[in-house]
C-alpha cells in the first residue's frame, strides 16, 4: 500500500511538472503570433496568470472544488500540485485570444475570479464536490478525462465574451469586412510554443488517469497518451492536406493549430478509445479548426 502511495505521488508529481510546461508554451506560442511592439506584455500576461491563478486557486477554489483536502491514493500536496497545474490554462486560452488589446490589469482581476469562483465550480459539478447531485442538473455522470469541457469549453466561453466585449485588433479588418492579415512576428517561436503545448498535453491526459501503480492503470496511461499524441498527428497532417489542395502551400501555423484541434478533441475520452479511433477524431478537429477560422473571421471575431 505504501508503495502504490509513493508511485502515486510521483506519477502525480511528475505529469503536473508536463503540464507546467504548457506555461511557456502558451507564452513562446502567443509570444510568436502577435506583433513585436507586444511580445512583452504577452510575456508578462503570461507569468501573471500562473502566479495569480495559482494563488488564488491555493487560498480558495481548491476547497471550493473539492470540499477537502485530503486524499486516500496519493499526497494531498501531489492531488493538489497536479489540479493547480489545470487551472491556468482556462484563463490562458482567454487571454491568447484578446492578446494585443487587452490591458493586463484587467485580465488579473479576471484572473482571480476565474481561478477561485468560475472554473472551481464547474471542476465541482463535474470532477469534484458535486453541489448538484441528485438534482436534475447533476452532470457528474458525464466522461470527461482531462477537462475537453471543464477546462477548453469554460476557457473558449470565457474567450467568445471577451472578444465580443473588447472587439478585434485595430486595422484587422476593412470598412468592406475584408480581412487584413496580420503576420506572426517570429514563426520558430510559435513552433516551439505549440511543441511544448503538445509535450504539456501527455501529463494533461495522461496523470488525468490518477494512478499508474497497477499493471491495469500503467497499460491505460500508456494508451492514453499514445492516443493522445495520435490525436495530434492526425490533425496536423488533415489541416497539411487541407491548405495544400486549396493553397497548393503549407502554412505552418495552420498546420500547428490543426496539432491544438486534434488534441483538444480527443481530451475528454483519450482513455477509452482505441487505438484507431483518436485519428479520426483528431482528423474531424483539425477540419473544424480550418473551418473554425474562417467563421471567425466572417463574423469579424479576431482570435490571433
């Protein structure tokens, strides 16, 4: 029993270190997409939301997620490091997307209410404490491994208000609603951003499982991550596939955002599928990602 404690832990310990890792990832990705007059305050934006969020998240949405502290499996320091890891990421796909327009006083505060109200509460209905059951709002019944709906849905809320309360980027589109690119300031930024997301999302899903110290939980980590990454691949080569019949060119930041869809996609049910089902599901992500873009920016709602 104390040996299954031990590896627990450091299972938990160790994919919360992956996750972290998504921390620059998000920073070297939004960093390369925006102009360079604002790379240092998308920088600072950043390291402001993982302090913050963790913070806030340590001194009140931990309790008011879960209810407790304590853990039977694994130490309650690890269970708490490893959902603290979770937290920043709904706010930082928010901020990514009003990046270039948004003052980062604001979206501190936004940061604290995120991180210690609205995403503990969706975490307690879904993952946690579950203030809801047995009501006919009690959603805890539905699988979601690594928070595909608890944590990218929230987040993507979150963003879609943003973005139609602070409005696109100055010169973004024409008085005739034509599209005005805007280049990504330094592309081997955005690759390695995106690289480290990726590396970020084999802890995301794979310690999301809870415990590898069976032969059962080490064969359904091993699957979850391999999904995971297949997920990624399949996304990645559709979008490829997608810009070069219609482009007969690669665009590389496309390509990547493909990679993002794919494995978003496949986070709530990396573990339960098998090893073929991930490529179609990643493949359909990469697909509504593309289409996804277009929309945008038909509806003039400017995520860089």
């Amino acid at each position: 029993m104390e040996i299954k404690y031990i590896i627990d832990t450091l299972f938990a310990l160790f994919a919360m270190t992956l996750i972290i890792f998504m921390v620059p990832g998000f920073a070297m990705l939004e960093a390369g997409l925006v102009r360079t007059k604002n790379v240092t305050a998308v920088l600072t934006v950043n390291v402001m939301i993982y302090a913050v969020a963790s913070l806030a998240f340590m001194l009140i949405g931990y309790s008011l997620a879960f209810g407790s502290w304590d853990n039977d499996g694994m130490s309650k320091w690890a269970a708490f490091l490893f959902q603290m890891a979770f937290v920043g990421k709904t706010i930082n796909i928010m901020s990514g997307g009003v990046s270039e327009r948004a003052r980062i006083i604001p979206l501190i505060f936004f940061t604290v209410i995120m991180a210690a109200i609205i995403y503990p509460l969706v975490v307690n209905v879904t993952w946690g404490a579950n203030f809801l059951a047995g009501t006919a709002l009690d959603i805890s019944s539905m699988h979601d491994l690594a928070g595909c709906t608890v944590i990218h849905s929230t987040g993507a809320w979150a963003l879609l208000a943003a973005i139609l309360i602070i409005g696109p980027r100055r010169r973004r589109y024409g008085k005739d609603g034509k599209v005005r690119v805007i280049p990504a300031s330094n592309i081997p930024l955005v690759v390695l951003g995106a690289l480290l997301l990726w590396i970020g999302w084999f802890g995301f899903n794979g310690g999301s499982v809870g415990s590898i110290s069976s032969k059962e939980n080490a064969d359904l980590v091993a699957l979850t991550i391999m999904n995971t990454n297949t997920a990624g691949l399949a996304g990645a080569v559709i979008v490829a596939l997608m810009m070069y019949l219609k482009y007969k060119k690669f665009d590389i930041t496309m390509i990547l955002n493909g990679a993002l869809g794919g494995l978003v996609s496949v986070t709530a049910g990396a573990d339960i599928f098998d090893m073929y089902a991930p490529i179609y599901i990643g493949a359909i992500g990469g697909v509504i990602v593309v289409y996804g873009v277009a929309l945008f920016d038909k509806l003039k709602l400017d995520d860089p």
